[in-house]
C-alpha cells in the first residue's frame, strides 16, 4: 500500500481537477487498479478499512473540492480565477 500510494496514486488523481465536471465513470475504471494494489480475497471495502484508503471516488472528489479551494482563494488579478469567475 506504501508503494501504491506514494507511485501510483499521485498519477491516477493528476488532472482530477480537470475532470470535476466528468461523470463518476473515469474514476469507475480506475477503481481496479487500486483494488490490485489491494490483492486479497477480502471485500474492496474491508481492504479500504484494513489499509486506512478512501475509496477512489471520494478520493477524486476530495482532491477537486481542493483544487476549486485553491483556486477561489487566489487573489482576484490571477488568471485563473479570472478564468474560474467566468
């Protein structure tokens, strides 16, 4: 769970904030892969327990609610909130 959560889900949760208007389908493909990272025969959602992991579409969800957070407290001159305010 270290090596997946230090390699591999910092490249599955880049660009979530890109996806916030996406529909839960793009995060739906990806759960499989933090399913594996989890390989036993215990049910998805006691590994989640077990291993402290949220589950993926929480996950995605919690890191684009960041990223609006982010870009709401930028000062009003920058671009990109220019951009978010349109």
């Amino acid at each position: 769970m270290r090596l997946y959560k230090a390699l591999v889900l910092p490249i599955m949760e880049y660009g979530t904030a890109a996806t916030v208007t996406a529909t839960d389908k793009a995060t739906k493909e990806l759960e499989p892969v933090q399913r594996s990272a989890m390989l036993s025969s215990t049910s998805t959602v006691a590994l989640e327990v077990l291993t402290n992991t949220l589950p993926l579409t929480i996950h995605m969800k919690m890191r684009q609610a960041q990223e609006m957070v982010r870009i709401v407290t930028k000062t009003d001159n920058d671009p990109l909130k220019q951009d978010f305010n349109n």
